[in-house]
C-alpha cells in the first residue's frame, strides 16, 4: 500500500513533477512513419503538453509547440514549407528547432529589427526507427533511441498499433509486471465470454521476478508445465520505464497527461518458412477503439489487450493506491515501485535513470530475453504454425491482440502469410 504523497509521486508528469522529470530523460514512441504517407501534421499530447509534429516537403520531422506565438492560431492547421512549418494565421515559419525564420511584412516592414530572430517556440528532438516516430522531451545531451534486437529481424509482418486509454500511465505499466492477470484476464475471461463456466486455465503455481540492465524478467510455472519450458527459463520483460516486451511485440504506455494514456504496439509476426524471403515495403500503422460504437458504449473485452483496457480503466483515471491490498503475487509490483523511487533519488543526485543508452558501442542490436526465440528468428512451416495451440488464428489472420484493425492492414497481413 501506498500513501497518498508516492500515489502522486509515481503518477503525476506534468512539467515540473517529478516523475515527469524522469520519463522525459527516455525517448518515446509518438506517431509512425506511414502515417505521413497521407499528411503532413498530426497534433500531439505528451506529458500534458500540447505540441504539433511535422514532417516537412525535405523529409524532416519536427516537433513544436502546438501555438504559433503571434497570435496563438494552432500550428496543427499550418502548413509545411521546403524546410519547416508555416502558421495559416499570418505566415509565420518555424524550423525543427523552434526558430523563427520568416516574418512576412515584418521581414519588409523593419528589416533591420530582426524581430523574428527575438522569437523561439518549444521544440522537441525527434528521430525515426522499427517504423516510428520517437521524441525526446528531457535535458540534453539526449541519450540514443534504443535499437532492440527485434527491430533487426527478417522475414516478418510488422504493423503498429495506437490506442488513447483513459486512465493513467502508471496502472498501465503496472500490468507489466502482473504475469498472474494472464490466468484470469485473458484466459478464463475469455472463457466466460463465450458463455462456458470451464474449463479453466491451469493455475499458477510458481512466479519469480529479476532486474536486469533493461527493466525485469518475470518467470512463471502453471500447472502441466516444467521446469524446462522457456516461460520459466526465460520469462518475458517488463521494459524500462514503460513497456512489455513479449517477446513478439512490444507495447510503450506513453503518458498523454495524468489521465489519459497512449498505448502503442510494434507487433512481429514471423512469416511460414514457405514465404521467405519476405520483404514488407512499410509497416502500417492504425487506430483501435476502446469502447464500442453502439449506444451502450461499453468497454471492448473481445481482445487481449482491450481486456487490459478494461482493467487498467477500472481501477479509476487515476488508481487509488491507499485502499488496496497486496499480496504475494504483487511482488513484481513492489518491486517496480521501489525502482522508480529509486531512480527519483539518483535524478536527484544527478544520475541517469535506469536503462539510459549512451553508448553507440552498446546500442546495436541489444538482445532481450526471448522465450519464443525460435519461432520468430528461425521460423516455422505453415503446417506448425497453424497447429501453433496459442498463435495459430493469430497467423490464420485473426488479430487476436486488439479490436479494430482495418481491412486493408489485414489484407496485406494474409498477403505476407500466404494465406
């Protein structure tokens, strides 16, 4: 149980918190690149900050200040020049750092003033990998985007995937650390929700928990298992600061503000052995909804994660951690806990949080515990990966991870499995 002062503590990141302070010191997934297929402006809320990204007619990506400073028209209606973004209102034009390069009539008005050189909005670093847009809202000198080894793998369907849950960060990434939600969130809910009182999923009987350099591994045993099976052996991660990483995909818990959260999944899926070499030309990205479309407008439990939706809602905008009860399962929980309070007091003392990449020499490729290693990196026929007893609709065509994907990104997924 935590105290009302920590609650706040770990929850809050607008500027000036200090948990905000320390989630701005890792880069963070925002948009995707196959999104400025089609346009060249999406606006974008981060840590309570309304700001605009854009990708300019050189190809460069910018991130501002959602106002123009003239007359605070929204830069999200702007338009994109040679270099830089230009306001509808009055044709102000700014570059990816923020700085004023163009004031009409004022640059013919009093030239020798040089009022546009006194002006400068917020800007924020971005860069692209894996299909994404990532930016970086903490002090300089900005630590590297880190280049996770499944970034690297061949021979695979990527798509990425977007959804704005209404609750905060922090019961989202929370979730990460739970591997017994698994059993009754995903398994026997799904049961029930066709209607079936059983059978239920094997229990758990054994969970262990490690740090490691990029977060924690959680190792789980369930009835009918070994000690052998990779999901004990390995285990899977709950990535530093915000993320699960499964082992075929990750999802980033990026906090919008204090309530409201954009979940963000980079999905793998090995392609059968019959189809290689397979090359994607681009990773599609899309939208899922939370709720459905009809009146009722009830949360979708149809999907692995909108069930984590559901749950990560229904703990309140913000959990209310003074009137809960931990037990031995929560383990992970405390754990994690412990480390953000831990990685507040190094900031304090003019550290680097955990997990920062600084060195060129170390980002490349890193390598994470994969429990599936074999079926993503070496692969498997079509014959086995449809008989595959978790996975095998999954690579029939169904997306069994979240509701709403679109036809066309299904078309293309069954086009690469050759089905």
């Amino acid at each position: 149980m935590l105290d009302d002062a920590k609650n706040r503590l770990l929850t809050q990141v607008g500027a000036g918190t200090p948990m905000g302070g320390l989630l701005r010191r890792y880069w963070m997934p925002i948009a995707a690149v196959s999104e400025f297929d089609e346009k060249s402006i999406k606006p974008v809320r981060i840590f309570g900050e309304n700001l605009t990204l854009y990708k300019d007619l050189s190809g460069t990506y910018g991130l501002v200040d959602r106002h123009c400073p003239h007359r605070r028209a929204d830069l999200a209606y702007g338009f994109v020049e040679q270099c830089g973004l230009r306001c509808n209102y009055h044709g102000w034009l700014f570059d990816q750092d923020g700085r004023c390069t163009e004031q009409p009539y004022e640059d013919v008005a009093a030239p020798q003033a040089r009022f546009k050189d006194k002006i400068r909005i917020t800007s924020y670093p971005v860069q692209t990998r894996a299909g994404l847009i990532w930016a970086y809202l903490g002090p300089e000198p900005a630590p590297l985007v880190p280049d996770w080894e499944p970034f690297s793998w061949k021979n695979g369907f990527v798509e990425i995937v977007f959804a704005e849950v209404p609750c905060n960060w922090f019961q989202c990434q929370e979730n990460s650390i739970d591997p017994l939600h698994f059993e009754w969130m995903h398994m026997n809910w799904s049961v029930r929700l066709k209607d079936q009182v059983g059978p239920y999923s094997p229990r758990h009987l054994r969970i262990e928990f490690e740090e490691f350099d990029y977060g924690f591994v959680y190792r789980r045993l369930r009835e009918g298992m070994s000690e052998s099976d990779p999901m004990w052996t390995t285990g899977r991660v709950c990535l530093w600061p915000n993320t699960l990483f499964t082992g075929d995909h990750f999802e980033w818990r990026v906090p919008i503000d204090d309530e409201n959260t954009l979940s963000v999944t980079w999905a793998f899926t090995r392609v059968p052995k019959e189809r290689e070499p397979y090359v994607q030309g681009k990773i599609p990205a899309w939208h899922g909804p939370v709720r459905e479309s009809h009146e009722s407008g009830g949360w979708i439990s149809s999907h692995i994660m909108n069930q984590d939706f559901v749950a990560w809602v229904g703990q309140g905008v913000v959990a209310d951690r003074t009137k809960e009860h931990l037990g031995s399962s929560d383990r992970g929980i405390i754990l994690q806990r412990q480390r953000f309070l831990n990685d507040l007091e190094a900031i304090a003392r003019g550290e680097d949080p955990k997990a920062v990449i600084r060195d060129p020499a170390i980002n490349r490729n890193i390598q994470l515990p994969v429990a599936e290693r074999r079926l993503l990196v070496d692969g498997l026929t079509r014959a086995e990966l449809l008989a595959h007893p978790i996975l095998g609709h999954h690579y029939a065509g169904d997306y069994v991870f979240q509701a709403g994907r679109p036809q066309e990104v299904a078309t293309a997924f069954k086009e690469a499995m050759g089905n």
